[in-house]
C-alpha cells in the first residue's frame, strides 16, 4: 500500500478532529431543533441552520470520501471476518447518513434563507435519526476501525524496517 494521507500520526489527528466538528456540529442541529420546538425560529437560529447545513454538505462529506478512500481499503483486505463485516456496515452508514442528509439539508437551506415550508415533526424526526446513525458510526470507527488501521500501519512499517538492509 502506497503512503495514503490517514497513513500517518498526522492525518489520523485530523480524521480524529473531524470527529469532533461533527460532534459539536450534531450538538448545535440537537440545540437548533429544541429551539424549533419550544419557539421559532429566530435570526440566530437562520444562521446555525446555515453554518450547520455548510458543514454537513461539505465538511463531513469530505471526510467520508477520504475515509473510503484511505481507511476502509486497508482493512477491507483483512482476513478478519468481523473486521471487514464491520467495516462494510460502516460503508452502508456513509450511504445512510448521506440519505438523512438529503432530506435534513434542504430544510436546513429553508430555515436560513427565512422559508418555512418544511415540515417541523418530519424535521424532528430526521434531526434524531441523524444524530444516532452518526453518533454510533463515529463510535464504531474511534473505538475499532481507527486503532485497528493505525495497528496495521504500525507493523507495516515495522516489517519494513525488518527487512532494510543495515
């Protein structure tokens, strides 16, 4: 394998980063969506629907394109049954999560552009399935996939280090 950009200490810190701008980004879409609740919607609740729905079309989207591109493979190619089962499930969440996604982010473009076509209950409801899928993906990768690939980089470069010639 080819050095990848996750293949260092480096990247790994930013998919980890990025882990956490969707953390609090969920955070503000949970905060939004109470406030939607309980009032209206108000100048300062346009704007995070915007900042959030930013975000999410670009930013976290980003982020799983890189992770398919140079996290999955790597342990795609594993032996491990469970392993690559896990990481094909993590695959069909980016297809979900980007599914919720098309439904949440036009609303989101509604709220910040002052329209209030959407629907709140069908809001509501997209904000919590949104919120769980992402949040137990991101678990699933910060607690399996990304120390079993930084394990796997750790001994490939260890192997190679084996075989230099001294």
């Amino acid at each position: 394998m080819s050095a990848a950009p996750s293949s260092t200490p480096v990247a790994y810190q930013a998919l980890d980063a990025c882990h956490e701008q969707i953390r609090l980004h969920l955070a503000h879409l949970a905060a939004l969506a109470q406030q939607i609740a309980a009032t209206d919607i108000d100048d300062v609740a346009r704007q995070q629907a915007g900042a959030i729905e930013a975000f999410f079309s670009s930013t976290s989207r980003q982020h799983h394109a890189q992770e398919e591109k140079d996290v999955f493979p790597l342990l795609l190619a594993s032996s491990d049954l469970e392993l690559v089962t896990l990481v094909r499930s993590l695959q069909q969440d980016h297809g979900w999560l980007e599914e919720n996604w098309l439904e949440l982010g036009p609303q989101l473009r509604a709220m910040a552009s002052g329209n209030g076509w959407f629907d709140e209950a069908e809001f509501q409801h997209g904000v919590e399935v949104f919120m769980a899928l992402y949040l137990g993906h991101i678990e699933a990768e910060e607690t399996r996939i990304y120390p079993e690939c930084r394990a796997r980089l750790a001994q490939s470069a260890a192997n190679r280090g084996a075989r230099a010639p001294r």
